[in-house]
C-alpha cells in the first residue's frame, strides 16, 4: 500500500513542484497526486498522507480583511483555489497529516490561521519580486526552530519571487516565524508555535523546488526529506474499495478515527445556528442546484458508482435520474409540509403547528442505492434545517464523496454536511456521538443493534430494513408474457440487490406452467458481463461474500426436494458473478423463501388459490412490500389488505414514489421516508396557542 502526496495545482510552474520529488525520493512506497481546483476532484484530498501547497496567484483579500486593489494586485484573483486549498488544509490539521507549505501556500495557511499580509512590499519588490527570474537573497534561521533542525543549519541563500509577506502583527494563531531575510526582516518561514498534538507542518517563502542548487541546499534537500519522512510515518487506517468485476482496489482512503469524528460533529453543532437560519426558499434552491449538478456530472457519477458497486453503466444512469426525480418532488414540497400550519383562529386564539428541525442528524446509508437511499434522508434533512453527519457505506464511498463535494458546490455550506468515512468501526464511534436523530438504511441485524444502542438517548431512530417480499400471480392475468418479464425484473433489476427487490413468487396453479415457462425466457434473454458494456443486465455481486450466501440457499432448496430450472452456481471467472438462477418445486419453510437472498436468485411455488397465497405472502418476519398481478382492481386489493407490508403493488413492483411513504414493519423497520411524513420526519413539531 503506497502512501500518496497531494500537490496542490498552480497555473504557475507547477511542473516543477511534481519533478521536484524524484523516483529516488518516492522510491516504491510513495506516489504522487494532483490536486487540482480546476477539476475540483476533492475526494482525492481523502486519500492522501500529506501535502504540498504551492506557490501562484495572491491570495483573495477576503479571506484576511486586505483591500481588493493594492499595487500589483492580480488581474484576476483564483477563489475557487483559495477554498479548494483551504478544504486540503483543514483535512490535514483534522486528521494531523504533514504539510508544506510554499510561498503563496504559507502565506495561505497564515490567513487561514486568522492571521494577515503585507499585500504589497512596495520598495521591498526589488529585493523580493521575481522579474524575468527568481531573485536570491540570504536568511537567517530561528535558534532551535523546526526549521533550523531540519535543515541543520541557521543561515543560507534563497530564492525569492514574491511580491506579499506575512504581516509581523499579523501572524496566524499558533503559528511563529522560523526565519527571516537578513536584511529587512521580511518574515521568510512559519511553523507551528506549539507543537503538541501536531503534525509536521513547515511554511517558507521561498521555492524549494526550483531553487538552483536545490539538491545540495539544505533549504531545499533536507525541507523534502524531512517531509517525507513525516509522509512515511503517517498511520492512517486505510479503507480499500475493490471494483467487484475486476476484484481490483481502486481505491484506498483515510478512515476517520475519533477525534476527527468528534471535531467533525463540533463543527456540525456550530453549523446549525446559521444553516436554520436559511430561509426555506434558499435551501431549495440550494437543493435543485445539486440536482442540477447531479444531471451535469451524470457520466462520470454513473461510472463512479458501477467502478465501486458493480451495477451495469444503465442502471447506474437510471439510479441518478430517480434520485433527481425525488429530489424534484421534495423541493416543490417542503414549503408545503415544512411551514407553520394554523390549525384554527377564532375568537382571539390561534393554534399553531411549528415544524422545528431535530438538529444534527447521523445518516449511516446503505450501498446497494447510495444516491436513492441517501437522497431520501440527507435531502428532506437539509431543507428541514438539519444539519448531516453521512456515513455512505464502505462499498460505496466513492460516490458518497461526490455526493459531498456537489452537495458543497450547490452551495451547501461547508460545515452543515460532513462525510464520515470508514466501516463497521466508524459506524461504532458515531454511535457514541450525541446527535439528534439517527436514520439508518441496511440489514435487520445492524438496524436492531444500532436501535438498542441508541435507545438510551431518547432521540429518533429510524431503520429502513431489508424485506422477502412476496409476489401473487392470479389466474386472471391478461398478459402473462408481460406479466413474467415485469416481475423477473422486479426480482433481478440490480442483480436483485433491493430491499423491496421481488423475492419470492407465487403464481395460481392455472396458469403456473405457462408463467414459469415465459419467466425463463426473460431471464436467459439477458446479457451478462462486465457492467461497463452496454446492454449487460447482470454484472457483479457488489459483495464477495453474497456469493456463498447464494449458494447455501440453492444447496438448502436443493437439498429439499427443489428443482433449478436456471442458474445456480458461481460464474467461474474474474468477479462477483453469480448466475441468475430460478428455483421451482419450493417449499416455504426453504432458506430461499425465508430469509433475504439479496441477489440474483428467486423460487417460484404453486398455489392453489387466493386464500393459500395469503397464508403463504404472510409467512413472514419482514413486512416491506408486497405485490399482486390481477386483472381485477378490487381482489387485488383484498388481498393487499391482508398483507402486513409498508407498500401494496398492483400490477406493478419494486417501484418507489417520492410522493408515497417509504416504510417497514417488523423486521423491515419503521418510521418512513419520503412523501409529506418523510419530510416531517426530520422534524420535531411545536405547538403554539396564541392568545391575541
């Protein structure tokens, strides 16, 4: 596992910044990313152990109080790298991973520090201010500074091409300057005043990297060693994303750990105050520009997303259009469920109902769906006033990153929504954080140990679970053709890898043979391979281990008298590949019609009526959606009523409506999403009685 140095882009030489670091001094352990704001790729920041800031354009005088004019002033300032630098910066001091920071880079971190500039050295440009090339001048080092045990020694020449300095009345908090031109005491060096708790971290004014005799300068030779050093000592835990049709890491980002966790969700409670504060028409606007973002970016989100869960490039589409599709729908109605109702106003009284937001919201998210499941909490949650706390799911966080850094672009600020990263670990710290609400989407099993972990606080929280739901053919189908290729899609759309994914069929004995037989056309009609081909429908498991859950399934059903008509096994090649495969001759007490298969599995069992149909629907610990296919409206219904489900399909399934309530029963959880009460559910409502 390499460790990686991200060097922040400047239009101004930046070549020599990346040459700098030869393969001698990267060797076979460290490698080099560019981190650039042009391309605004700020998930890169996550998987870095150190970083260099560059040299370039002023920096904008907003972010110290300067004037906008001043003499040789840009003729256009570069903001957005300003805020990209300062994203790197703060992700380095959060997580205390080495920076170096140079000439404009310094003076960067001495503003973000609080501290000021010299905007303009004025008569000192001539000594300092590059003309057709860098100008060389001496220094002189602090005694028993960083910066002079680094290089060993406490004077030596420098190159200079700088026009600003660092304000001596205006050095940024915890920071002191190690050295100094000799001349004018022109502060040339920063480091950290006390370093407790801090990683290695020096700022100089001049160009290391470029400095012409840089491999025998100390000023220049023993500022990188020591900097990769620093790199090299760095341990931080790693999370690997594996792309699951390849079996290959294609990525490896910091975990957060605990205290970054605890500053993170500091930030968030201060955040609040003024995020609530927005009005609602601000944050919807805010919210449509992420989706606008989500439309513009499509491309590269959708290969984002099947890189790391393994869904066919379509279905990565499709999922991105739904969730703007949702997002849609909560915008053009959080102005309606989210205001204050007047319930009533007579004879001088009115009643009133406030809908004030919870606060700080943990949302621990799922990878099957990241923009789906994500959408339906983190964004009824911002335009509630909530700020978010969103663990995506270790399979997932590729795309949950871009979903923070659009969510940012939109204008979302930076402190009101933050990523946590990591597994099983990360979602045991933030169990231990006192948020205001916690919304989880997963498995039964984690749902019900984060419940009771939770409990104690007395705060909301919601689990959105897994689900066998159940599906009826009755004997009055019109079309059973149609009939069968809707619901093999209901069963093996995302490789069957939906909590509301069909997951047991049962199909009236009169038309069972025909059903059964038009069911594995459909399914052999699909193409299978990598998900980067157009036209696949079955691409890889996202999880290696679904794969020997499948097969203890098939093995059970096969051990009990069933029959596979299709499938069954491992596809034995390079990925997560598993055929989709259709069990007949099914029993209900069989694992396959029992517990969640969560893959591209299904059984198939005759039924003699309606009555046995519902005995069998409802032999069930889950109670997410159910479905029947009938000509008749009214026994469908009937038949619905009796199923105790969150959702009722009739001719039609695994379909969500931002319109319609998202919810479980039993151990498919409770509370719901979407629709008005996923709205309010975000919410604590006040009541007012108002004598006038």
């Amino acid at each position: 596992m390499k460790k990686k140095i991200g060097i922040s882009f400047t239009k101004t030489n930046f070549q020599n910044y990346w040459d700098w670091f030869t393969p001698a001094d990267l060797e076979v352990d460290i490698e080099l990313i560019e981190l650039n704001f042009e391309r605004n790729n700020s998930e890169d920041i996550y998987q870095c152990d150190g970083f260099v800031l560059t040299g370039g354009v002023d920096t904008h005088p907003s972010f110290y109080n300067g004037e906008t004019v001043y003499n040789n002033s840009p003729s256009a300032f570069q903001i957005e790298r300003d805020l990209f630098e300062e994203k790197i910066y703060r992700y380095s001091q959060l997580n205390k991973l080495p920076v170096l920071g140079i000439c404009r880079g310094m003076q960067l971190i001495n503003v973000l520090e609080g501290g000021k500039l010299i905007q303009d050295l004025d008569n000192g440009n001539e000594r300092h201010r590059k003309e057709e090339s860098d100008k060389v001048h001496s220094i002189i080092a602090e005694d028993n500074s960083l910066l002079h045990n680094v290089s060993g020694s406490l004077t030596g020449r420098v190159n200079s091409a700088h026009h600003q300095a660092i304000d001596p009345d205006g050095i940024g908090d915890n920071l002191m300057p190690n050295a100094y031109d000799d001349d004018e005491k022109i502060i040339e060096g920063l480091e950290f005043k006390n370093k407790a708790g801090k990683a290695f971290m020096l700022c100089v004014q001049w160009h290391p990297e470029r400095i012409n005799n840089k491999n025998e300068n100390p000023f220049s030779r023993n500022l990188k060693k020591e900097f990769l050093v620093a790199v090299r000592e760095t341990v931080m835990k790693k999370l690997s994303i594996t792309d699951p049709a390849t079996e290959e890491t294609i990525a490896e980002l910091n975990e957060d750990g605990h205290e970054g966790l605890q500053k993170k969700f500091q930030l968030l409670q201060i955040a609040r105050v003024d995020w609530e504060k927005v009005s609602m028409a601000e944050r919807i606007e805010t919210i449509k520009k992420f989706s606008g973002l989500l439309e513009k970016n499509m491309a590269q989100l959708a290969a984002t997303l099947t890189s790391e869960v393994g869904k066919p490039l379509q279905q990565s589409r499709n999922e991105i259009k739904g969730a703007r599709a949702r997002i849609k729908w909560l915008t053009e109605n959080a102005e309606k469920y989210l205001s204050d109702e007047i319930m009533s106003s007579r004879d001088g009284l009115s009643e009133k109902i406030s809908y004030e937001p919870l606060g700080v919201i943990c949302n621990i998210s799922a990878w099957n769906y990241p923009y789906l499941v994500g959408v339906n909490v983190f964004i009824p949650a911002l335009l509630a006033g909530n700020v978010v706390m969103y663990k995506p799911s270790e399979h997932s966080t590729l795309t949950g990153l871009q979903i923070e850094k659009l969510l940012k672009q939109a204008g979302v600020p930076e402190n009101v929504f933050h990523i946590a990263i990591g597994a099983k670990n990360v979602g045991e710290l933030l169990l231990e954080l006192p948020f205001d609400g916690y919304y989880f989407t997963g498995s039964y099993k984690t749902g019900k140990y984060i419940y009771e972990k939770v409990a104690p606080k007395m705060v909301p929280c919601q689990c959105e679970l897994g689900g066998k739901d159940p599906l009826y053919v009755a004997d009055d189908v019109k079309d059973i053709k149609a009939t069968a290729a809707a619901t093999a899609d209901g069963a093996f759309y995302n490789n069957g890898q939906s909590c509301c994914a069909v997951e047991r069929i049962y199909v009236n004995e009169k038309v069972y043979d025909k059903y059964v037989d038009e069911f594995i056309k459909e399914v052999k009609s699909w193409k299978i391979g990598s998900p980067v081909e157009e036209g696949v429908y079955i691409g890889p498991l996202s999880r290696k281990e679904q794969l020997s859950v499948l097969e203890v399934q098939v093995a059970d059903a096969l051990k009990k008298g069933a029959t596979v008509l299709t499938g069954g096994e491992k596809i034995n090649s390079k990925g997560y590949y598993f055929e989709p495969t259709v069990v007949v001759n099914v029993k209900n007490d069989m694992s396959i019609m029992q517990d969640e298969s969560f893959g591209p599995v299904i059984g198939i069992m005759k039924v003699k009526d309606d009555e046995e149909a519902i005995k069998l629907m409802k032999d069930t610990e889950y109670g997410l959606t159910a479905a029947v296919y009938s000509a008749d409206q009214k026994r469908a219904e009937n038949i619905l009523q009796q199923i105790n489900a969150g959702t009722g399909y009739w001719n039609c399934c695994d379909r969500v409506s931002a319109a319609l309530p998202w919810s479980g029963r039993n151990h498919s959880g409770f509370g719901a999403t979407l629709s008005h009460a996923g709205l309010r559910g975000f919410t604590k409502p006040k009541a007012y009685h108002l004598r006038s």
